[in-house]
C-alpha cells in the first residue's frame, strides 16, 4: 500500500475527497496533510479524520524541512490539492513522477505563475472559453507545464459568472481526482 501526502494552501475540499476515497482503497492511503499556511481549513479536515499535518514556511519547503517529514512518513507520492507554492527541485528529484497536481482549467490555456482558483475561472469567462475543465497533471519545474494524465471538459454558458464556473469544474475536480490519482499509485 503507497503512503500518500497531501499538500494545499486552502479549505481542502479536494483533500478531503482523496481522504475519504483512500480510506478504503488497498492502493493507498492518506498519511499526512501539510500546508504553508497556519490558519489554512485543511489542517482541520486532515484534523477531522485524525491524520497528522504539519505547517510551514516558503523556506522550510525550500531548504528540506518538509522533505524530512515527507521521509519521516514513509511517503511514496505527493498530491498537491490547491497548493500555491512552486514545488521545489529537490522534491521533484525526490518524487520523479510521483508528484501530481490538479489545475482548474485544461491546460495549456489559462495556467503558469498566479493563475489558480478564481483568477482561472475569471479569466475563462474574459476569454469567452465555450469549455473549460480539469487538467491533472505530473508536476516538473516550471508551473503547470507537466504531463497532462487527464483532462475532462465541462460547457461554460454564456450567462455562467466566474462562481458558476467554478462550481461546475469543482465538481469534475472531486468526481475525477481521487480516481485518478488511485490509478497512478
């Protein structure tokens, strides 16, 4: 069985989706939760069903704290879930294709530096996108410019407001992702 970590900036839905999904699953199981941000609401989902977690700094992930801890747990692979900081190189060297992370939009359109959340779904209603969707993808240097694994599409209508969008592609994102990570372990 593969030992999982998670890592997210933010409220943790889409960790709390793979939680749930792994606690049955004989591929793999959630480990840790970690976060660069104290007051961050997955800390209380991982919390919640009592998995351990850890915080810490942009310099921490940089100079090998969280490596140590990822080491410390034994952990095969490494999903970021709404993770804003760039992953450094050591633990892409560390994790070669063992790093995947979910964008809220089919890249290539709409990715790279600061495009996350709700500035993706804004900016896919400024371009007037017919579709937009998920990609989930390996994580390599540069930001989201790894192997696509899997993308799926959903219609944006003309009425759809940024909240809108992200509703729908927040759907495909816990319908899909648990999944799709399970077939990559």
């Amino acid at each position: 069985m593969k030992k999982i970590a998670i890592l997210a900036s933010g409220s943790g839905t889409n960790a709390e989706e793979i939680i749930k999904y792994f606690q049955n699953s004989p591929k793999g199981k959630v480990v840790l939760v970690g976060s660069n941000k104290p007051d961050a609401y997955v800390l209380q989902r991982a919390k919640n069903f009592k998995i351990p977690s850890l915080t810490f700094s942009k310099a921490q992930l940089e100079e090998g704290a969280v490596m140590h801890k990822l080491k410390e747990a034994s952990v095969d692979f490494l999903v970021l879930a709404g993770f804003l900081l760039k992953v450094p190189d050591h633990l892409i060297q560390a994790f070669p294709d063992r790093i995947v992370n979910i964008h809220p939009a089919l890249l290539p359109k709409h990715g790279g530096k600061g495009m996350y959340g709700a500035k993706v779904h804004a900016a896919v209603k400024v371009a007037g996108d017919k579709e937009t969707g998920i990609t989930i993808h390996l994580v390599n240097e540069q930001y989201d410019e790894g192997k696509i694994i899997f993308q799926a599409a959903v219609k944006v209508d003309d009425q759809d407001n940024p909240d809108q969008i992200a509703q729908k592609v927040h759907a495909l994102e816990h319908k899909y992702f648990p999944n799709v990570i399970e077939s990559l372990l």
